[in-house]
C-alpha cells in the first residue's frame, strides 16, 4: 500500500467535542506528507492567543486527532484562545531521528505565525502542549534560543520559535537517554536492542560496536533539560504515571522521576514551574491546572 494511501485511509474529520468543525482542516504546513494542522479558531475580532497541541507516539505513532475530543480544546475556545493541533513527520522517515520530528514541529509554530493575519493569532501569546514524545517536543521549543533565521531564503523560517509557555503530560525529562539511568536509577543500553533503539532517535542506524555514548553532538541536539534557564517561558508539568521499578518501556518512558527532576532544574535555574506528579509526592499548592495557567500566562482581560 502506497503511504499516501495509508494516510488518506487514517484522516479523521477534525470536530472537536461540541461538534463544531476545525475553521481550517488539514492545513499544509511543509512538503512532507504528514506536515498538516487543524486549527480551531475563537470567535475575536482581535488577534487571540494560540495553543498548538503536539500528539505523543513515541515519534514511531500517533495522530492529531487525539485531541478531537479534549475539554481543554473546548474550555480554550471559550476563553477567546485559539486553538490548533499538528502532525510532524515520525523518526523513521527521512531525514531520520527525533531531531527530524521536533524540526516539523518547529516549523509548523514558524508557519502559523508567518500566516498570523490569515488565522488572527496574536504572534506574540502562543504556547504548545502535549503528552509524552508531544510533551518533549513542546519542552524543547520552550528552552531552546530562538531559532528564527532572519538570513533564511524561506520566509516561514524567519519567525521567531519562542513561547509564552509550555505544558507537558507524562514527558521524559531528556531525550539524551543515557541520563535515564541517573534520573529513574535503571541500567540504559545494557542489550543490543536498547542500542538499536538509542541510535534510531539519534538518527543512526545501530551498527556493533557503535559508541553512542560518546556521541556528543547527538546527545546535546536531544538534551532539552540543559537548555533550560531561567529567561525560559514558565512551564506545566503533569504526570500520574505509577511509582517504583519500570516493568516495561512505557513505565520507564513516563516514570514520575523525568517530572522531579524537570522539577529540579526549574528550581535550581529559578524558572517557574507548576508540577505534578501525585504518585511520589509531588503537588503543586495552587491547585492550577493547564487551561489555568495557560490563560494567566496569556494576561486575558
């Protein structure tokens, strides 16, 4: 079966949980197949703030129609925020790896607020969340220097990647995976396929004998924990993953440990941040949650 059909087969209509239909559906963003958004615009004369939704999967998965149903779309909507939810191309497509996924994403942002009138978003308020790989993704844009090219040949990239803020469900804490056996205290790459596993998010293609670890350049692309600062856009973090010894590899990708130490580097930096992660511990006082913190870091009237 040709991609192109495989895809075709999979789009949902985009309808959120009121029935009300995306404004614009399937919007192209870039050249490659799954470069496409919907976009649920409030009802404002005026530019309205932006949340951009980032499906989770593993960068192997997933869809932006997971968010076709979510409260927060429709609690957002009422608050005169604008709301729009993307696909990005998966690690295993060309030109491979998470950094080719995140730079999807990265340009998706980019496009929307080059084409900010066409949408009446206010460039200046938007924020991305997402659950665990669209959590990560949403982490990465909010540390990382913006990544405007003002010499770029491509107008769309010469728009500024900054948020306001930055909301992230069940997220790893880095995509520098070797730090997981420090923050969840479990042995990384001791089999053959955790290797494989290791360098197919690098972007390389495991050969025996590959030194990963000593890979730098790769590590530090994928390391969004060490971007933090505290001129850093303020953040949510929300995981109620189960405690103790992972079974499997989704208890280690989502283990409530990536959140504490996300958590530390906030307060060690001095960035504000509002964590949760109830199973070892971690509340936070103000009881906000997303859609609240979202609306007062974008300043409503």
């Amino acid at each position: 079966m040709e991609e192109s059909t495989l895809h075709a087969e999979t789009i949902k209509e985009a309808v959120n949980l009121r029935g009300e239909p995306a404004t614009f559906a399937n919007e192209k963003y870039g050249d490659h197949l799954r470069n496409t958004f919907d976009i649920w615009l409030a009802n404002s004369e005026k530019p309205t703030p932006l949340v951009i939704y980032i499906h989770g999967g593993g960068f192997v998965g997933g869809d932006k129609s997971k968010y076709f149903d979510s409260p927060d779309l429709v609690r957002f909507l009422d608050a005169g925020v604008s709301v729009a939810v993307i696909n990005y191309r998966f690690m295993t497509e060309a030109p491979y790896g998470i950094m080719a996924s995140f730079n999807d994403s990265k340009r998706c942002l980019q496009y929307i607020r080059h084409n900010a009138q066409k949408y009446n978003i206010d460039k200046t308020r938007i924020a991305c969340s997402g659950g665990s790989a669209g959590a990560g993704t949403a982490l990465w844009l909010n540390f990382s220097n913006d990544m405007a090219d003002a010499e770029n040949d491509d107008p769309v990239l010469r728009e500024s990647t900054r948020l306001t803020c930055a909301g992230a469900f069940a997220t790893q804490s880095t995509y520098d995976i070797f730090q997981w056996e420090q923050t969840i205290g479990v042995p990384m790459a001791a089999t053959r396929e955790q290797l494989i596993s290791i360098a197919a998010a690098f972007g390389l293609r495991y050969n025996d004998g590959m030194d990963l670890f000593n890979n730098n350049e790769k590590r530090r692309e994928l390391d969004f924990l060490s971007k933090m600062d505290k001129n850093d856009p303020p953040i949510f973090v929300f995981n109620k993953h189960k405690n103790g010894i992972p079974a499997n590899q989704d208890d280690l990708n989502h283990h409530p440990l990536h959140a504490k130490v996300i958590k530390e580097k906030a307060a060690e930096v001095g960035l504000k941040a509002i964590v949760y992660a109830p199973e070892i511990g971690i509340i936070d006082p103000t009881g906000k949650d997303l859609v609240d913190f979202f609306l007062e870091n974008f300043k409503l009237p």
